[in-house]
C-alpha cells in the first residue's frame, strides 16, 4: 500500500479547537479534520475498502466518508502530523488479517478451579435453600 497515495487521497479542513485559551483560541485555527472517502478511493482494492468499512464502521458517515479531528497541539501543522499518524495506523490496523485462534485444551490444574468453583457456588445455593 502506498501511503502517499492514500495521504493525497485525503482532504483536510481547518478550523477553530475551541476549549480555553481566549483571543488565542478565538482567532487561530489549529484543528485539523481529514477526510477520506473510502469507497472512491484508487489506492485501496475493493476487498480492501471492505475490510476497512468493516473495521472501522462506527468511524464512517453514511456517506462512506472517514473523519477523523486532531486538535491537541497548538499549531495546525503538528496537528496535521498527529491526524495523518493516526489515519495510516488505523489503515494497517483495519487491513492486518486477524492471526488465527489456535484450539488449545485446558490444563489439568485449570479443570480443577473450574470444579472446585461449581462446587463451592453449589454449596453456596444449598445454604440460601430453606430446611426440609
């Protein structure tokens, strides 16, 4: 995947951060917001688009758009760098293939909690019984 391609395939939209800071705050704008439209996207295949619409679909609108917002630095241009990081990881992290479970059995001293357990809640429900 190129990560170029992928960055250039992004708007971003400035605007106020908002929170503390006054005139400071009122007049600069420092929040970044990048959108990337997943569905129109040349980079990705469409197998591709589908792992990331699946990954991530409480993060994209109706409109098949992803938005993400960084307004944590005080300049717009580290602001920029923090949402592009955090695009590209959540990218690699929707188009890693999750590894495989593999089956296990559970060890002797694990079956042994395990009853020791069921015993003592049973024990613990015949105490709450009333007497015959």
């Amino acid at each position: 995947m190129d990560r170029t391609a992928l960055l250039a395939e992004c708007t971003f939209v400035t605007g106020p951060s908002g929170g503390p800071g006054g005139q400071h705050a009122n007049k600069v704008e420092t929040q970044v917001t990048l959108r990337f439209a997943v569905g129109a996207s040349q980079v990705l295949t469409p197998a591709q688009q589908e792992m990331v619409r699946r990954h991530l679909a409480t993060r994209i609108s109706q409109e098949d758009i992803l938005q993400l917002h960084a307004r944590e630095a005080r300049s717009q241009r580290a602001n920029k760098e923090v949402v592009q990081a955090r695009f590209l990881r959540l990218i690699d992290q929707a188009l890693t293939p999750p590894r495989p479970r593999k089956a296990t059995r559970p060890s002797r001293a694990a079956r042994e909690r395990r009853l020791d357990a069921k015993k003592r809640r049973s024990e613990k429900k015949q105490w709450r019984r009333p007497p015959e």
